[in-house]
C-alpha cells in the first residue's frame, strides 16, 4: 500500500519520526486499517528518498509502540484492531505542585477522546529540560509547557523550538513574546490580578499590613508580585514580601497572601495555637484552590488562577478542536472567592 508522507524541511522533527507520525494518523483516521502491509524497505526508501536505517528506525519505533507489526521475509503489517490509539501528551512543569496536579485533572476531566497524560519535572534547571525533550521528542503527541525559572537565552529557545509547532502548548506569562512558537496560553496577568484585588478592597481594610508570602518550591510569576505590589501602593497598604513562611512570621492584624499548601496550614495551626480568628485577627488568601481551601476553617479565600478554563483550551486543542497551529494569546482572568477567611 502507498503511504504519502508530507516532509516538512523545516520541521525540527527528524524524517524517521515524521513518518512514524504520518503513519499513526493513517491508522487513527481509519486509512489504515488492520491487516495493511506497509511498503517494504526497499519501496519505502525509494519513495521517500531516504536512507534504509531511517526507514528501519521508524518501522521500529512503530513496532515498538504496538501501531505495526513484522512477519518473517513478509514485512510489516497494521497491528490490532483500526480503531484509535490514545492520544500520548505529556506535561512538563519546574516542579510537580499542586498547581500543576490542578492542571492535569482539568486537562484529564475535559478530554473528548481517551488519551494518557504523563507528568514530568525539570526542577527548574535548563539542562533537565532539554534532555527531558530530546528524550521523549517522538514519543508523544502533545507536549503540554510551563517553562518557567530557565532564562531566555539563545540555548534555551531552541531547546523549545525543536518541538515541532504543532506538537508545544505553551502556558505562562514569561514567553508569549520572545518564544513565536506553537500554542500559547496566559493567565490573566498583571493587570487581572491587579483588578481582582481593587475589586475586594473594602474586605481588605481591616488588616494593617498584608504579606505575599513566596514558596522556595514553586515558581511565582513576576506579574502577580507587580500586581500585589502596585495594589498596596495605590490603595495605602503597608505590605511585605516574606521568602518561605515560619509560624513566628504570622502576626494579629494582618493578611497572609499564599501559594502553597504547607504555608496555607502554617498560617492556620498558628492562628488555632494563639486563638486568633481567621477572618478578624488574621486574614489569609490562597492562591491554588483544593481540598484544603474548601475545609478549612470554614473556607479559605482563594485567588482562582484559571486552570480548570486553561485545562479546558489545553483538551480542545488536544483534541483539534482550534485548527493547526492556532495561537490563543487571550489572557485569563483571576477570580476572587471570599470565604471566611479572610
């Protein structure tokens, strides 16, 4: 059977796996079915122009993920049944946080199709990163992104560009504009969190100061520390930032600002030691929404960063739902759940 396979010259993806993809989508679509014979070494380097070792590397990697299979001096043939395979994305974050779970499940609960999402870490480190990529660059369909804390140097950005655009979803505030390359999703930014905040302002008031307390686990985007930021100037707050949390730093009269879980009960054991009551001596705000925030102390107010809404756009383009290629640039707007709180 003839098999047509498009090269993209432009492609950073190497022509073996080019074909790997090519193929997969035949056997998805139905235009290959069950039982298909696959054309020959012979006939596929002459019809490709490439060399026999890329077409064994890709009928293996085929072989290898269960899509093909080998007959004895006979070739290769369509394995198991014509119906589709699941969709193989992985998501690739600094560090596996809450955050990032939130993501998963929202990506996980609004799928179309059966698909298996994997997670991976780099810890932050560039190097990690690219060798996660390299590693794994044929081996999924979809790679969902948060580079975050890696720099944007020249190394980097082709470290991201050898995703092929069509296969790099790219979520944060840090690399719409310097990284033209895939999808790309951003939260609301400075000025969604800036408003969320001005919009409460009046709950605010009976604390002296508030506090935007960074987790050394997590990375926290320079947007929402400019926004905290410009909001107590503009509004008369004192304020500080606090670089990890011990119980001694919570204090009567004052609103602790949070992104981490193991902080959010810091702030609460402290409080339930001293007798102080969430809500009138100490306020405390969340930004990650969970279990936790829902529970505790009668609920915890929360600063919802939009991830069931970017789980959702990350599945409708998983499941093609915007077209090849189609940027979504829109930010994502903050939303405030007061509870008691704060």
């Amino acid at each position: 059977m003839k098999i047509n396979v498009a090269f993209n010259d432009h492609d950073q993806l190497p022509k073996y796996l080019q074909i790997v993809d090519a193929i997969v989508q035949d056997i998805e679509r139905g235009t290959l079915s069950a039982g298909d014979r696959l054309p020959s070494l012979n006939e596929a380097c002459a019809e490709w122009y490439l060399s026999k070792d890329s077409v064994k590397r890709a009928y293996g990697t085929l072989h290898q993920r269960g899509f093909v299979t080998s007959v004895t001096r006979k070739g290769f043939y369509v394995a198991g049944s014509p119906k589709r395979h699941a969709l193989r994305v992985l998501i690739v974050a600094g560090q596996l946080t809450e955050g990032v779970k939130e993501l998963h499940d929202a990506i996980a609960s609004s799928m179309t199709r059966e698909a298996i999402l994997d997670v991976s870490s780099y810890n932050y480190q560039r190097q990690l990163l690219c060798q996660l990529l390299d590693k794994h660059l044929g081996d999924y369909h979809y790679f969902v992104m948060m580079p975050h804390l890696i720099g944007q140097d020249a190394a980097t950005l082709q470290c991201l560009r050898n995703v092929p655009s069509r296969k790099l979803i790219l979520i944060g505030n840090e690399w719409p504009e310097t990284l033209q390359h895939g999808y790309r999703l951003r939260y609301g930014g400075e000025e969604a969190l800036y408003e969320a905040l001005v919009s409460h302002v009046y709950v605010l008031r009976k604390y002296i100061r508030l506090n935007l307390v960074l987790s050394e686990q997590d990375c926290f985007d320079a947007d929402s520390i400019r926004a905290f930021r410009r909001f107590c100037v503009a509004y008369g707050f004192d304020f500080q930032m606090i670089d990890d949390l011990q119980e001694s730093d919570v204090q009567p009269g004052q609103a602790y600002f949070v992104a981490d879980s193991r902080l959010l009960l810091t702030v609460i054991a402290r409080c339930q030691q001293s007798g102080w009551g969430l809500g009138k001596q100490v306020g405390v705000v969340s930004f990650v929404e969970n279990d936790y925030t829902r529970l505790l102390a009668g609920g915890v107010t929360v600063i919802g960063r939009p991830s069931a809404e970017v789980g959702r756009l990350v599945a409708q383009i998983l499941c093609n739902q915007h077209g090849i290629g189609a940027p979504i640039l829109s930010p994502l707007p903050f939303q405030l759940k007061f509870r008691a709180s704060c």
